[in-house]
C-alpha cells in the first residue's frame, strides 16, 4: 500500500487510494486545519508535498481554481483533495502553537464552531442618517440614551420578523434572516426593513419632544451565499455572517443616500419577493469595492394581493 510521511509528526501511515491527505491525518490523529471542514473552498489544510510530487493525482476543478486563484507552487496541494498513488512525504502548513490550538478548538464538540458553514441568508444593515448632527450638541449620556432606545425598537421589529442582530457598528447595525429556515427569509428582511421605517416614524415625535430635533434611517438588503462562523479570540468568540453576500448589503445600504430612498434590495432578494412587495423606483448604481453596474429597488410597502 502507498504510505505518507508526515515530516512535521514523525508518522509513516499507509493509505488507502481512496483516501485522501486529510483523510489520513484526522484516521492518524494529526492535528490539521480544515476550516472550510474539508470541501475545497479555503487554503488551510494545504501541504507542501517535499517528495513524491509525481505520486500525487492531478489537481480536480475545485483544488485547480484555489490553485489558480493563490498562485500555488506545483509542490502546494491541498490536503482535503488530494489522493496518491504511491509513497510521498509531505509537511502541513500548521507550524505554530496559535494554528494548532485553533485546530484543537475545531476538534472540541463543547467549542463554538469556528469551522464556519455556508448557508444562503438575507443579510440587512440599517444606519442612521445625520446622527452626528443629531448627537453633537448632546450630553454623552443623552446619546448613549438615545441609542439604546433606538437600538431597542429595531430590535424587537427584527426579532419579530424572525431574524436576529448580528453586529452593532457605532450607530448601524447589520442583521441576518434564515438562520434557522432559509425559506422565506427575504421576505422576513424585506417586511422587517418597512417596520423599522415605520418604528423609526413613531419615535421620531418623541425625539423632536424630548431634543427638538431628529433623525431618519437606511435600510439594505441582499440575499445571497455567506459563511457562518464563531469568530474572535478564545473567550470572546461569537458567531456571525462574513463574505462578499455581507459587504454587498452594506454597500446597498449605504445607495441610498445617493438615490433619496429608504430601503434598498438587491436584485437577487427581489427575485425572492416578487409579487410580494410594492415598489418604488429602480436604479442603476456603481457600488465601492463592486464591479459594473447593479441593478437596486427601492421598496414601498408589501403588496396587497
């Protein structure tokens, strides 16, 4: 049988053609990171094959276009697609004591996942338009006030439409839908956008009481593919939403100031709402980071049909 030499482990250990790298190492107990959990959508598992290169299979699609994509030496393979024919030697990228923790961290089933899991969600972000003309002239403790009742009624609308707060920055915040039924989850985003707007009419009266003066919000939404993970260092790991699907939101979001609307969606969430919602105007936008143009609809309410 073809063998594989970890040189890193000092083990020797017979494979099965079948099987591949990452296969061998986790049957051996060798610690190795495989953060995509092993489906040839990250660059973590790769080793660096030091003799038998040619014993090695040729790279499938999915291992050739990461190859492509990092610019890996012939000598790179990743572990998760890669089976042999005969004896090689290899060395895993895991060189220092923080990957290895890491790796044992994926290992442990009390641990939060760290792996990270693709999924298809809405993912919307809300900010507040003019708050730092609104807060400047406020007591520090006014504006932390004022935050949290805001921060409050936002809440409770995407709680209420089956989402949940992701992440605060400063005065946004981004929310997910679908976390649990990715069906109908854009809806869910789409009709929790029109409550916050409605929510932020209510508490508008009270500001202008209370501080004669007031503030409007944004709201974006896209739904797309993101990774789902537990991020952060030891004890403050949480999970969130990251990937393209998440920067996109935010830069629809951020459309409307540009367009003088209210809440924007993405063309792939009005594929999911169609017939469901009323709309407004369309538009055509550049966005930062974004190449071409992408087509935007501002929504007016929920249809009535």
């Amino acid at each position: 049988m073809p063998s594989i030499t970890f040189i890193l482990d000092d083990q020797k250990v017979e494979v099965d053609r079948a099987e591949t790298i990452l296969q061998v190492s986790l049957r051996s107990g060798i610690p190795h990171a495989h953060a995509c959990g092993g489906c040839g959508r990250c660059s973590t598992c790769r080793v660096s094959v030091l003799e038998g290169i040619d014993h090695c299979v040729p790279r499938n699609k999915r291992e050739q276009g990461l190859a492509d994509q990092l610019h890996f030496a012939p000598e790179i393979r990743l572990a998760c697609q890669t089976t042999i024919t005969d004896d090689v030697k290899l060395r895993r990228l895991v060189l220092d004591d923080e990957d290895l923790q890491l790796t044992d961290q994926r290992a442990d089933p009390k641990a939060p996942s760290s792996v990270g899991e693709e999924r298809r969600l809405a993912v919307l972000f809300a900010d507040i338009r003019g708050f730092t003309a609104f807060a400047e002239t406020l007591p520090p403790y006014d504006v932390v006030h004022v935050l949290n009742r805001y921060f409050h009624e936002m809440g409770q609308v995407i709680n209420r439409n089956s989402g949940q707060i992701d992440n605060y920055m400063g005065d946004g915040l981004m929310a997910v839908f679908g976390m649990e039924d990715q069906r109908g989850a854009a809806l869910q985003a789409v009709r929790a956008g029109l409550e916050m707007q409605a929510a932020m009419g209510r508490l508008e009266p009270y500001l202008r009481t209370i501080y004669a003066k007031s503030f409007h919000i944004g709201v974006g939404i896209h739904f797309g593919e993101v990774v789902v993970g537990a991020i952060g260092a030891q004890s403050l790991k949480r999970v969130t939403a990251v990937g393209d699907a998440v920067n996109f939101a935010s830069r629809i979001e951020a459309a409307n100031k540009q367009a003088g609307t209210g809440l924007l969606i993405s063309e792939e969430t009005y594929h999911e709402v169609k017939g469901q919602v009323r709309l407004g105007n369309t538009i055509r936008v550049t966005l930062p980071g974004k190449t071409g143009e992408y087509e935007l609809y501002a929504v007016a309410g929920l249809s009535d049909s």
